[in-house]
C-alpha cells in the first residue's frame, strides 16, 4: 500500500556474520556502492524468493563466498529515512525495510581465498566499535570521548546520566557490556560519529579510531553483538564459534573476544566445568606457547537437563 506521498516499500536483508580470529571476534563484511564497509546485503523479492532466510543465504554466499550456517533473526530495521545502499532499481522514495539476522561460524577462512573474485573481508568488531574492547583496561577513546559527551550534554541531567551510566564515566559506574546498540546510538544521537553527520549534512566529527559503515549497517552489527552478549550468559552460543576441539584458555580467550572482557582465569575454568557442557578427550595441544594443555569438547546438555546454560563471566582479571 501507498501512503503519504510514498511509492513503494522494498524489503532488503542484512547478515550480521561473526567468527573469530587471531583472539578477535571479526564480522563479515563487504562494501556499498559508495565504497563504504557494509554488511552482506541483498533485497528480498516476493516473486522469487520462498522464505526471507533462503534468500539470504544465496545472497551472502553469492557476494561472499561463503556458506551460512545457523542463523537468527535479529530484528527489523524500517526507520524513515533509511539509506539504501543497494536498492533494486525502482521509484527514488520507496521506503526501505531491512531485516537483520545473525549468523556464528567456527570457520573463518582466509579472503579472498574463501571468495575469491568476490568483495568480502573479516573485519575485526573492536575496528567498528573500540570503546566496546575493555580487555586491556579503559580503552583509550573513552578519554575523547568523555570531553566530547559532556559538551554534548551541557547542564542537561538527563543526557550527563545517559552518558555516565552507558559509558562507565563516572568512578563508581559498572559497565554493561551488553548496552552495544545504546552506546552507539548516544554516539549517533550526539554527532559524534561519522552516520549522523553523513544523514544531517553536517561536518564530520573527530576521528575515534572506528570504523562507519553505509545507511544504518553499524546500527545492525551494535544489535548483533548485543545480542550476542547477552545469549552468552544464557545459552551455550560460544561453542558454535569454537573449533571441535579446544583448550580451556582457548574458550577464555572466545569469551573475552566477544565479550570485550578481561576475565578471572580460574573462577571462569570452574563456571565452564560447573555447566557440564565440556568434556576432556585425553590429548593434549603442544601449540600452546608453554606446558601442554588437555583439548575439550563441547558435549552439549544432557537429554533431559532441560534448556542448555551459557557461561558465566567472573569479573575481570
């Protein structure tokens, strides 16, 4: 249906696709027609396409090379005023709809060896969003960003506790790691990052060190880590980033890579071993930059043990 002067809708799809490498938790990533990162993106069409999660299987797989394994749906993005980076040809105001799943993988090849030809990357999240990466202390930003938040907030109490209460400002504050897509929105709504200057024809703010992406793309990968956070506390969602096998110092490293964590090494060894979810195989890793360390399986839960448990995350070290 038409309404209010508009010409159409068109429904596209985005892929928030997160694997780990080298102690990072990367993101698939290709780029717009403006050269801009982008997630895989491709537009759903009724006529050809059965279900949403068909069609963007192909799409990714076609722009990247690389097969989707599990996915979810993560959320609908249909804000006014959407840019669409790869819109089918069509009327210049239909609104555009996007609907963003999450995609984990243990398999994350070398580009362009996985997609060779294509235009596809794994870029690390902590380039998208590094005041998210506490692993080695208050990241460094934070200083920045602490100055520019409170110009932008003023005498406003509301905006100053906004500010203090997402990003950890103030000494007695705890940061919530789990508060991706609000951190990023504040950013946004303040003009400190390059989407709201870029969507409000203003100046580019100060470079923070991160990454922009094309129409509302960082917005989507902020919703999948968060949720992505979250799920590791409550179900067993790491194991599907992990190789068969693994040390214990390896899913700590996982965890802290998705997390943006430092964790306690022992109290996060006896949160692993208290789920029941890993098991021993009796060989041990000679890779490990040190003693030998005994490789873990993942078992899942027992049959009748009801829903499976996540991790939990023991404070920092």
């Amino acid at each position: 249906m038409k309404q209010g002067g508009e010409q159409g809708v068109r429904i596209g799809l985005s892929a928030v696709v997160i694997a780990l490498r080298e102690r990072q938790a990367v993101v698939l990533t290709t780029h717009a027609a403006d050269g801009a990162a982008a997630l895989p993106f491709g537009p759903f069409d009724p006529a050809r396409d059965r279900t949403f999660e068909l069609a963007l299987r192909a799409f990714v797989t076609e722009q990247t090379g690389f097969p989707l394994g599990f996915v979810e749906q993560l959320y609908t993005f249909g804000d006014a005023g959407r840019a669409a980076p790869r819109a089918t040809p069509g009327p210049e105001r239909a609104r555009e709809v996007s609907v963003g799943y999450l995609a984990l993988t243990a398999e994350a090849p070398d580009a362009p060896g996985f997609a060779s030809g294509r235009d596809a990357a794994w870029t690390p999240v902590f380039h998208i969003f590094p005041w998210e990466d506490w692993r080695q202390g208050r990241p460094a930003v934070l200083a920045s960003l602490r100055s520019d938040l409170a110009d932008w907030a003023g005498d406003d109490p509301v905006r100053r506790g906004r500010a203090e209460s997402l990003f950890a400002l103030s000494p007695n504050a705890r940061w919530n790691e789990e508060r991706v897509l609000e951190r990023y929105e504040l950013l946004y709504e303040a003009g400190l990052v390059a989407e709201s200057a870029r969507d409000h024809d203003r100046p580019i703010p100060a470079p923070l060190g991160d990454l922009s992406m094309t129409s509302d793309h960082r917005r989507i990968v902020a919703t999948g880590l968060g949720r992505l956070r979250s799920k590791l506390k409550y179900r067993p969602v790491l194991f599907d980033l992990t190789p068969p096998t693994f040390t214990l110092s390896a899913l700590q490293n996982a965890a802290e890579a998705v997390a943006g964590l430092s964790l306690h090494k022992q109290n996060f060894r006896r949160g692993v071993e208290r789920t029941g979810l890993v098991q021993p195989t009796g060989v041990f890793a000679s890779d490990t930059g040190g003693r030998p360390a005994e490789l873990f399986r993942y078992i899942g839960p027992e049959p009748s043990g009801g829903a499976p448990s996540g991790l939990t995350l023991p404070g920092q070290r």
